[in-house]
C-alpha cells in the first residue's frame, strides 16, 4: 500500500477529477469519477517509484497529511 497524500478536486477545465500527489512531483491522474481519478492515480504513483527505483532517483518518504482543508 503506497501512504502518500493524494489530493483531488474537480476540473471545469478538464471536464474530470484530478488527483495529484504533492509528495511525487509530477504525480498526477484524472478520471471522469472521483473513484476513477483515485485509482489511476493509484497506478501513476506505483510507476512513479519504479521508475525512480530503476534511475536511481531518491523517494521521499510519506509524510502523511500535508495540507487542512
């Protein structure tokens, strides 16, 4: 199970909910439902550390909640 924040919000612009992961720059994931956007981002963050994994790249520990509503 991957811990990092995941925030998601609404889009007028994109027509769909957007799920970014602050913690991962660049993590981001939409979905025309908020489930659909929370599982493709679930995906985008699993590729995201096995390609950090595979550069060589540092991975930020999870921090928990980063950011009040």
């Amino acid at each position: 199970m991957i811990k990092y924040e995941v925030i998601i919000y609404w889009s007028d612009d994109d027509g769909a909910f957007v799920a970014e992961v602050p913690e991962l720059p660049g993590c981001a994931a939409d979905g025309k439902t908020y489930k659909a956007a929370l599982r493709n981002v679930e995906v985008v963050m699993a590729e995201w550390i096995e390609t950090a994994k595979e550069l060589g790249r540092a991975i930020p520990r999870p921090k928990g909640r980063l950011m009040f509503a």
